[in-house]
C-alpha cells in the first residue's frame, strides 16, 4: 500500500460524514446532477443494452488473452517511437516516472486526472525529490490545494461547495488581487485556467491516464470534458502515460464500442466533449507534440485477480456509475472509505489491492440493493462480488466475534429445517405478544445495533415460510 488508507476506520468515517452538515448537502449534488442524466443518455439509445453486452464480453474477451494483448500493445508503441515500461507494483512505477523525469530535466510537471496516480502517490515521491507536480483538471487542481484525495472517480470535489472553493482560491492565489470578485462559479473557472495556463507553459513533462490502451494501434486515449488533458500531453517535451493493466483492448473499433457506454455512464452525455488519441510521440509532419513518448503500465496486484473470483472488477471502465446510484455513497460520501476508490467498485476492488484485512469493512457498506449491477456499462456483479469479500472475511477470522457467533447460530438452525420454522414460529409469537401494546421495539438484547438508531417493529401475521408455503398451495389448487 503506497498511499495511506483509513478503510479500516470505515464506521468512524461514515459517522463522520453523517453529522457533516456541508458534506451532506453537497452529497445531493451527486444524485440531481448523475442519475437522471444518465437514464435519459440509455433511453435516446435502443441499443444501449445490446452495448452493455458488447462491452461486458470485449473485456472478458481481453483479459483471458491479456498477456498476448499486452505484447501486442508493447510492440506498436515501440515501433511508433514510444518506450513501454512495466511496473509490478507502485515502488517501481515510482521509481520510473522519476527515472522519465529527471532524464528530462523537469522541474515542473503537469498531470490530467488519473486515478492510477493517486493509487501509487506519485505526487508526493515528486515533491519529495524536487519536483513540483500540478494537477490540471480542475476538480483535481481544487482537492490538490487542500491536501485531499479525490471523493468521486470522475468528480474529484463533488464533495465540496463554491464557497470553500473561493477561501482556497484565496489561501493559494496571494499573487492575485485581494479585492477580486470570486462569487460566481464562472470567476473561479477562470481563475483557475489563467494559473493553469502559466504551468502548462512551464512544464517540462506532462502526465495523464489513459482510459483505453489499443493493442492493434499503441494508442492511449483519455476522455475528458476539460482541454487540460490535451495541453498537458501535447506542450511538454515529454509524455508519460499511466495505466493499469487492465485498460487493454484489442482494436480501435472495441475501443469505439467502449466509448459509447462510458460517457452515457458517467455523465449522461452521448460523447465526452474531449475524446483523445494519442500515438507514439511527435513525427515529423506534427505540427505540435511531445517529442519523447512513456507508457507506465502498472500491475500493482491485478494479475493476482485473474483466474479468481474477483476477474470480473478488472472489466471496469471507471464511469462512476456505481457510485452515483448507490444509496450508501449518497449517505456518506467518497472519503469515508478511506482510499483511492469509494463506492461499490472500491468496496471490491479496494480489498483486491491493498488487502481484507485492511478493507474488510468496506463490502459490508452496501445494502445490497442491485443499482450499482443495473447501472454497471460493463456488467460487473458488484453484490456478488461484495459478498464473496465478505466470505473471505467471514473464513479469516476478522469479523467480529459476535457477528460469526450469530451466523453460526444462525447456520445450526438452517440446516434443520424443521427446527428453524419451528423456532422462527416462537420468536414471532413472543415478540408479537410483548410489543402488542406499542408495536415496535425501543430496545432488544439481541438487536442494539438496530435499536440504536431506531425501533424494530413487533413482527404481525405469520412468518414468509408460512405465507409462502400457504401461497404456493392456492396457486397449485
């Protein structure tokens, strides 16, 4: 683990970002401004869900021939002028983007939003050594000037207001004039861009992600709906790409297919307004363009998700969509999990990469509702995945020891069938006659962790196995 994670801590941040009164209003930003755009974006499509299998089976189809796409890849990046390098873990991809850096002289460098940097911590090994790195997404660039990580994977500040926008603008900017007019979003947007302006023009090397690596061409593309992704890879001298393994597709036209779900997923467009192609670095006919090209291709534990259980996360395309729709993020925002990925695909994918012991909690932070699988362009049954970290926490011992006490309770009685409708029977009978006077429970010895927050109300009528069994007989009659 290279940057420090907090998921252990996952119930203290959620009860933090509970009482967090300005946390919570800026939370509604996420469901007004990401679901209905999205449905609508589906809806003038009629064959969105035909793309959705389209794209669930390209990336099923890559990662069982991964490494052959990854050879592939290498080979026409080399042969466009390009230099691939490949990191096993976040010390070496550290180790190279420094390498690139200092091989360039930089003393300045400008970065698009990437979530693979913020997983290795590049920005902090840079200033460590000298090298100021400077986010140019603006989202990013805000988070930056506040020491945070991001809270959303394609809104980085989605968690803060123009307000503390504006103090931080004036924190940082004390070149500026003090009596500027900083009320209004778009004075801060361009405030922003005439300080970016300046570095892009000073930066020596640029870095971006790539949401798409193409084996057929070597070509990275970024998505993005800001020009910093173009400036900061076309002005510097130098260009390093970074990607984790799992960005491979076989050709351009896969690529096409992926890009007609992603934007629909993300941010309820038909296209981002900026879709980027990048090959190789500047020929001779460019007009424009870096003259020395880097891929960084991290692995960082992903390897060790093939062939298991947990594949089927390496699919993901990183839309957000998840996380926009999910009840539990509305509720306590990104932060709160601790690391570089919230939301349901980091309640996977972060026990994957950094361990269960140390992100156990977070699979429990879902209440299994099935938005974030409905919503999924690629199709990963996120539930089910939650479910088997939740096994593999269950077999190590780390739940608590009441909780593994009661499924074994729990498990005694549903292997008997017969005793389990029996006592079920008796507990309902018991409950309905102790709570018939106020219907519900303040308190109950084996239920504080419901009764702590609210009352558990006094069971009425007969049990499911009843009704159900009583149901079925009427239909067969």
């Amino acid at each position: 683990m290279t940057v420090h994670s907090t998921s252990p801590q996952f119930k203290q941040n959620a009860a933090r970002a509970l009482n967090d009164d300005q946390l919570q209003k800026a939370l509604g930003n996420v469901k007004q401004g990401f679901i209905d755009k999205r449905q609508m974006a589906a809806a003038k499509l009629p064959e969105f869900e035909a793309l959705r299998d389209a794209a669930r089976d390209i990336k099923n189809h890559t990662l069982e021939h991964l490494d052959l796409y990854l050879e592939a890849y290498e080979e026409k990046v080399r042969s466009s002028g390009g230099h691939v390098h490949f990191a096993r873990n976040a010390d070496e991809a550290r180790d190279i983007i420094l390498g690139i850096c200092r091989d360039a002289g930089a003393k300045t460098v400008t970065k698009g939003k990437s979530m693979i940097s913020e997983e290795i911590g590049i920005n902090h090994h840079l200033e460590a050594n000298g090298i100021r790195p400077v986010e140019t997404d603006l989202g990013e660039y805000i988070i930056q000037l506040r020491g945070e990580l991001p809270s959303h994977i394609i809104a980085p500040a989605v968690h803060l207001n123009a307000t503390q926008v504006e103090e931080d603008f004036r924190r940082v900017h004390t070149h500026l004039d003090a009596k500027r007019d900083l009320s209004e979003p778009v004075q801060l947007l361009t405030e922003a861009r005439a300080v970016l302006r300046e570095r892009f023009l000073a930066a020596d090397v640029g870095i971006t992600g790539a949401n798409f690596l193409v084996a057929e061409t070597g070509t990275s593309i970024i998505v993005t709906n800001e020009g910093n992704g173009d400036l900061t890879q076309i002005l510097p001298k130098t260009h390093i790409v970074l990607a984790s393994i799992e960005k491979l597709v076989p050709t351009l036209e896969d690529a096409s297919q992926l890009l007609r779900v992603l934007a629909r997923s993300a941010t309820g467009q038909e296209m981002s307004v900026y879709t980027t192609f990048s090959t190789g670095p500047r020929r001779s006919a460019d007009a424009d363009g870096p003259e020395n090209y880097h891929v960084v291709i991290l692995d960082n534990g992903r390897s060790s998700m093939l062939g298991t259980s947990f594949e089927e996360m390496l699919r993901c395309i990183r839309c957000g969509a998840c996380m926009n729709h999910c009840p539990v993020y509305h509720a306590v925002g990104g932060h709160a999990y601790g690391w570089v990925y919230p939301g349901p695909m980091g309640a996977v994918l972060t026990p994957s990469l950094i361990g269960v012991d140390k992100a156990g909690h977070l699979p429990n932070a879902s209440t299994f509702c099935g938005r974030c699988e409905s919503v999924c362009p690629v199709r990963i049954p996120l539930p089910k995945l939650m479910r088997h970290w939740r096994e593999r926490e269950f077999e190590r011992h780390l739940t608590p020891a009441t909780v593994r006490s009661g499924l074994q309770l729990w498990g005694f009685f549903a292997r008997r069938p017969a005793l389990y409708r029996f006592a079920t029977r008796a507990a309902m009978g018991v409950l309905a006659l102790a709570g018939r006077q106020r219907g519900r429970f303040a308190w109950l010895p084996m239920a504080r962790g419901w009764t702590k927050y609210r009352d558990f109300p006094a069971p009425q009528g007969e049990t499911f196995q009843a009704r159900w069994k009583r149901e079925r007989q009427g239909a067969r009659a």
